[in-house]
C-alpha cells in the first residue's frame, strides 16, 4: 500500500499490484505511470498546479481527486498571477472533488485543514459552504485558522453536533450560544484567540467524553478548567488581577504545559496563583512552564514556592 499526502491534499491507498494501463498512443508515456511514481510527483506541486494536473491525459483527469487529504494554505496557494483567489480555489476543488465522490468509490476525505486565510464577514457564506462539505463528508481532522484584525468566525450550528471528529483545531472562531455540543469521537482540540467563558468551556468538554488534548492559546474568558478526564493540557494567555486561572480538577493529566504572563504588579499574588497552579498539577508527571511562570523564581531568589507544592 501507498500513501502520499499533498500541500492540498492528496492521498490515494494503491495495490502493490496494481498496474497502470498501457499509454493510449506511443507518445503518451505518463498515462503509463506507475501510482507511486504519480503521487511522488504531486508531493512537490501546490495545489493549484496539482489541479491542472487534470489536463495531461485521459488518465490523470481524476487521480488528483482520490483523496483523504484536502491541505489548504492561502500562503502557499496563492501567488502572483494565479488565475484563482485562495476562497476561489478552495471552491473550485471542493466541487470536483464533490463530483468526483458522487460517482465513484474513492476513499472518504479524512482531513480538511484551511490556514493562512485572510477573512472578512463577506467571506462567511463560503467558510459556511466549506464546513458543510466536511460534514457531509465525516472529516475526521479539521483545521480552520482563518486571519483577521477584527473578524471572528462564528462555527455554524451543524458542526456542533459530529459524531465523526476526532481532532479539531479553531483560530478566530466562535462557538454557538445555547447550543448543545456533541463530539463523542474527538480525541484533540486547540482553540486559539477564540472567545469562550467557563460555561462554554464546560459545554465542550462535557460534550467531548474521550476528549485527551486540549491546548488553549490566548483565549480569554476561562477562569477555571475542570478536566478530570483530560490526559495533555496547554495553556498560553495574559492574566490580570481581575481574572486568573484556576485548575479544578486535571486528576488524569500526565503532562501540562503553562505560559503565562500576569498583568499586574502585585508580587504576593502572583505567587499564591503561581502556588495554586502547581499544587493541583502536583501528581503530573511531565509539566512545562514558560513566561511569567518562571520570572517568579527571580522574585524570590529561592524555590521555595515549588517544593512547597510538589514535594
């Protein structure tokens, strides 16, 4: 068997056995490819150039749609002189390949990752369109890292209910008030510059029951986290005297990460939170801290603060 995972995507599983058919003309020397040879050659093209791969013969019209990766990074995707914007080429692949997987038996999309893209509200009913081939599909890794100064891209109500996902990752996204999540299969999520609360982050979690990582990276809102089921924890984000971080419960945790930077002078506090934190991160065995964390060893010119919480 053979994989082979491409800028936007491709992967194709082929027999070892399999063999391509005999050129149709004397000249027609690639249509004679073996699969591998092809998939090797789509591994240095981008997307766009993969795309009208199509056009060299009869037989690589729709090799590039037998996919289970669709990889779409606008800083890579798009160049001077392209002949299609990045929103543009995302449609223009998702059709075919939507075509392609009406009328044949080709391998389910496992991954559908969006990155580098520059988005505004206008662009909303198209990211809403994306998300609704991934959940036609099942895709099992989404990605969506969307980049913005002002905009936030509120996830639509069908995503909140899939029994399908097993790792999801969010950046500039918001999630649906009042509405129930559901991800029984999600084993790993990063949320990044979204807009949660404690409620909110109770929903998901209560609604991702084998949920093993999560990583949060500057999303402000949380103040408390309670996670006895979680197995990996990532936390990067400002503090200040108004609203700090609480670790309830990460009883399962075998490793932590911290990174965090406190907005406020006040020396005594930052070190009680500081002694909070590491005593409930107590029993896990690996744990990582960064930024202010370790600015407060110079404080206090000593350790006491973590043999007081670890021993």
């Amino acid at each position: 068997m053979a994989e082979t995972s491409v800028h936007g995507a491709v992967q194709r599983k082929s027999s070892s056995g399999d063999r391509p058919p005999p050129p149709s003309s004397p000249r027609d020397l690639i249509s004679a490819l073996p699969h591998d040879v092809i998939h090797h050659i789509f591994l240095f093209l981008p997307l766009e150039d993969l795309v009208m791969t199509s056009v060299l013969s009869e037989r690589w019209r729709f090799t590039w749609t037998a996919t289970t990766d669709l990889v779409f990074n606008g800083e890579i995707e798009f160049r001077p002189g392209s002949t299609l914007d990045f929103p543009s080429l995302v449609d223009s692949v998702l059709t075919q390949c939507t075509s392609v997987l009406t009328q044949c038996t080709s391998p389910a999309v496992k991954r559908f990752h969006v990155t580098g893209f520059n988005y505004d509200d206008a662009a909303n009913p198209k990211v809403d369109l994306w998300l609704r081939f991934v959940a036609q599909h099942h895709v099992e890794d989404l990605c969506l890292r969307v980049q913005s100064m002002r905009h936030f891209y509120k996830l639509p109500v069908f995503l909140c209910c899939s029994s399908w996902l097993v790792r999801l990752e969010v950046r500039l996204c918001y999630f649906s008030l009042n509405v129930a999540l559901w991800w029984p299969c999600l084993k790993a999520s990063l949320i990044e510059f979204a807009e949660l609360s404690d409620d909110l982050l109770r929903s998901v979690l209560r609604g991702s029951p084998v949920l093993e990582s999560l990583e949060l990276y500057h999303s402000e809102g949380v103040e408390k986290i309670r996670a006895p089921h979680l197995l990996s924890l990532r936390v990067s984000r400002r503090l200040n005297g108004n609203h700090v971080l609480r670790l309830d419960d990460v009883s399962s945790s075998v490793e932590a990460d911290l990174n965090l930077d406190i907005l406020t002078g006040d020396r005594r506090m930052c070190c009680d939170l500081l002694k909070e934190l590491l005593g409930k991160l107590r029993r896990v065995p690996i744990i990582s801290i960064h930024g202010w964390c370790l600015e407060v060893q110079d404080m206090f010119n000593n350790f006491t603060i973590y043999k007081t919480c670890l021993c």
